[in-house]
C-alpha cells in the first residue's frame, strides 16, 4: 500500500504549503510560485492547464491513518 494520496483540484483552490505534482515531481507550493493573472490563477507562470495534482501523504497514527 502506498502512502501517497493523489487528488485533482483547481489551481484557484491551491495555498500556501501544500504539496503537488508538477512536471513529474513532487513541490510544495510556496508564494512565488502562485499568482493571480490574467487568465486566471498561475503555479510557476503557467495558467494551463486548470487542475493539478494535490499530493497528501497518509501518516498511521494509534488513532488511525490521517492525511496530511
């Protein structure tokens, strides 16, 4: 099983701290990389596509799993 949660959101959902995939790899979305155009929301100057990939990672705890 693996620990990694996969979700598609819009780019106009996206904050500070979460962490995504882009291009393949694995970021965390920091201020620089988000910006308000005219087109509408852009991560890392690219308004295109719309959606990205949300990664959350299921940590087991003596609670159950959470995803954080």
């Amino acid at each position: 099983m693996s620990n990694l949660v996969k979700t598609i959101i819009k780019k106009s959902n996206l904050k500070i701290g979460m962490t995504v995939e882009w291009n393949g790899q694995l970021t965390t979305v920091d201020k620089e990389n988000l910006k308000n155009t005219l087109h509408g929301m852009a991560f890392n100057g690219c308004s295109f596509p719309k959606e990205i990939v949300m990664v959350q990672f299921a940590v087991p705890t003596a609670n159950g799993i959470v995803l954080r």
